[in-house]
C-alpha cells in the first residue's frame, strides 16, 4: 500500500504543479490581453487622423501602465 502510495504521489504533484503553472500562464495572457484592449480603445479615442507614431507612442504609454 505504501509503494502504491508513493508511487502515485509523483504524478499528482507533477499534475499540480503543471496546473498551477497553466493557472498563473493564463492569468498573465489575460492580464496582456487587456492592456492591449484598452491600448487599442484609447487609439481610436484619438479619431481616424491619428498618426501611426502618436498611436505607437498611445499603446506603448497604457500597456506599460497596465502592466
């Protein structure tokens, strides 16, 4: 019984550890994905004259501040 215990108690924690890597990986895209949403509606605030240096320097400015 406790070979069988030991023996299974590897996989799960590798099984935890790759879910809690998975969790923190998913956190961090949906972080990024709405750093650059809101980049993305602060350039089109500007209007359709916008030039592309001014919506670089737009998007740059918010995803650095919300990341």
């Amino acid at each position: 019984m406790a070979l069988m215990t030991g023996a299974l108690a590897i996989p799960l924690v590798l099984a935890l550890g790759v879910s809690i890597d998975y969790s923190n990986l998913a956190k961090r895209a949906s972080s990024l994905q709405q750093a650059v949403d809101s980049a993305a509606l602060a350039i089109a605030r500007e209007g359709m004259t916008i030039t592309d240096a001014k919506a670089r320097a737009i998007a740059r400015e918010f995803v650095g501040a919300n990341l």
